[in-house]
C-alpha cells in the first residue's frame, strides 16, 4: 500500500476537508449576501470574497488482528481533529474517529469498511450565534494496484448530522433568540487513478526522487430535513434543500529524501480543479482554483511515518482563497 500511494489515499483527509470548507464559503458568503439586500450599501455579488485559515492533526493506524495469513485483516483507527477560521464570520471545530475493519484478498489490493463519527461546533460571528451537532454513518475504502506504476482508489461516506443551531438578534423590542434544529445527510465519493514514477522510469528525476501524478474525482451531496423554528418559520438553507458540489482534480507530487538512507524527505506539489457540477457557486463564482502544497516527512519505521504539510488554496479569479497546516500520522503496528 506504502510504495502504491494507497496508503495515503486510504488516510488521507485534506481532499475531503477542502470540499467541506468550500461549501462552507459558498453557505456563508450566500447568507451575508441575502442579509445585505435591501439594505444602503449592500455589497455586490463580486465583494463577497471568502478568506479562512484551517488547521488539522490526524493519525490513522492499522492494528493487525489476523496478519500470518495469505490475506490478512487489519483493524482500523483514525483520529483526526480540525478547526476553521474565517475572519469576522465563522469560526468552526470539527474531530472524527473512525472504526473500521480492512482486508486484503490480495498483495495488490484492499477493502475497508468501517463506522465513522464527528462532533461539530461553530460561533457565527457575522450574526451572534453558535451551532453543535454530531454526525454519524458508514465509510468504505478500496484500492488496487496494476503494477509499479499506476493504482486506483475509492471512498465512501455516507453521514448523517443531527444538532441544533441558535442566532441572536436585536429588535426595537429588545434582543430575540432564534434557535432552530438541524438534520442533514452528507454523502461524499472519490476516486482517484495514481501514478508513481522513480529515476529509473523517468531519467530525468534526481536521485532519491519520486514522482507522483493523481487525478481525483471528488463529489458532495447534502441533503437537509426542513424544520419549524422557535419563531414558527418553516427553516431554508442558502441553496435550498440539496447541495451538490462534483470536481475534477489532477496534480503533480515530488518527494525526494535529504541524502541516502535517511529518514527525512521533502516534497512539494502542484495540482489544478475544476468544478463542473454545483449549485452553490453564487455569490463565489469558485469553479477553478489552484493548490500549492510544500512539506516535510519523517519516516520513524517500516509502516510508521509522521508529515508537516503546508496547502494554500487559491480560487483563479481570487474570489476565494485558503490557507492549512496539517500535523499528519500514520502509524501502523
């Protein structure tokens, strides 16, 4: 899995996390801007422009449960906490525990269900107010490997949120508090095709050097149950009840390790997306964005690897953009 890309797609979360936070730029921007109309100086759908900051820390591991067979099967535990910020708007935690099985039939691939489960908070800042709720649904993994070269994975989650949200106004009449429940599904699938390529395939690689190439397919889909409000009003989302956000991602990664034989390696990485199916981008017309990506590894043992990772996100017509550090694990026993 290690020397396929496999192991990485099966743990990582950032292409995850950058769907979620991008809709909730489009949902935020879209919510100020429906607030502002009507009102002197209201802005124009081109000032909506979205900037957050995001940090997360995550291990994933596998704890072997049958390993001395022809096909081994591996618990599995992944731990990851996340927080978003976006500047006089939102500020947002959200930590997530998977527990899962993963079996391998084969030396070239792999299959992994599991259960996943996340506590989500948030302080509305633009409107005083906070929102809580908890998540909770399966998750499947799978990925193969067609040779030294190229392997293919996929995800699945299917989640259901529950929770409640609150807002504070002021009215000639005083201050009004305006609580609502929340209930939504959020399905979201990927599947990439990775290639990995060294000095040997590829002569003009430097020595200790690794290239790897990856086109990703990323899709969203959040559905909301309509709920009455403390107020007696039938709730509305800022795209209504469905949201669907679909993408096309490729990109280049190169690793290269410090000197032979050491435990440390760099690698920085380029990749482009285009959406090319949403209904949440207005007012933030985000259908382009490019991501850089710089970072540093260190491998403490077979199976067991600890990264230091930089991304900025940043939309083409820079109408949004994000900066996140990441502190990522994996550590297999």
């Amino acid at each position: 899995m290690g020397e396929s890309g496999l192991r990485a797609f099966c743990s990582s979360g950032s292409d995850f996390g950058e769907m979620v936070n991008r809709a909730v730029s489009y949902q935020t921007a879209q919510r100020l801007y429906q607030g502002a109309q009507g009102r002197p100086g209201a802005p124009d759908a081109d000032d909506m422009r979205s900037r957050s900051n995001t940090w997360v820390t995550q291990n994933d591991s596998l704890i072997p449960i049958f390993d001395n067979v022809a096909r081994p099967v591996f618990g599995r535990v992944l731990v990851r906490v996340a927080g978003r910020d976006e500047p006089g708007r939102v500020q947002s935690r959200s930590d997530r525990l998977d527990l899962g099985i993963l079996y391998a039939p084969t030396a070239q691939c792999f299959v992994s269900i599991g259960i996943g489960a996340e506590e989500t908070t948030a302080d509305i800042l633009y409107a005083d107010g906070r929102s809580r709720g908890q998540s909770f649904g399966p998750r499947f993994d799978a990925g193969m490997s067609f040779g030294p070269v190229w392997s293919a994975g996929i995800r699945y989650d299917h989640l259901k949120y529950q929770g409640d949200s609150e807002v504070n106004v002021n009215t000639p009449a005083g201050r009004l508090n305006i609580a609502r429940d929340n209930e939504y599904t959020r399905q979201y699938l990927q599947a990439d095709l990775i290639g990995r390529f060294y000095p040997n395939q590829l002569p003009f690689l430097p020595e200790r050097s690794v290239l790897r190439w990856t086109t990703s397919l990323q899709m969203l889909d959040n559905r909301y149950e309509q709920f009455t409000d403390s107020l007696g009003r039938q709730t509305s989302e800022p795209f209504g009840h469905h949201e669907r956000l679909s993408l096309l991602r490729s990109g280049f990664n190169v690793s290269r390790s410090f000197r032979e034989g050491s435990d440390w390696s760099m690698f920085g990485e380029l990749a482009y997306d285009y959406q090319f199916d949403t209904n949440m981008a207005f007012p933030i017309d985000d259908r382009s964005v490019v991501t850089g990506t710089v970072g540093i590894v260190r491998q403490l043992a077979r199976g067991k690897r600890v990264q230091v990772f930089y991304d900025y996100y940043h939309h083409t017509r820079d109408r949004r953009s994000r900066s996140n550090i990441s502190l990522i694990g994996v550590i297999d026993f």
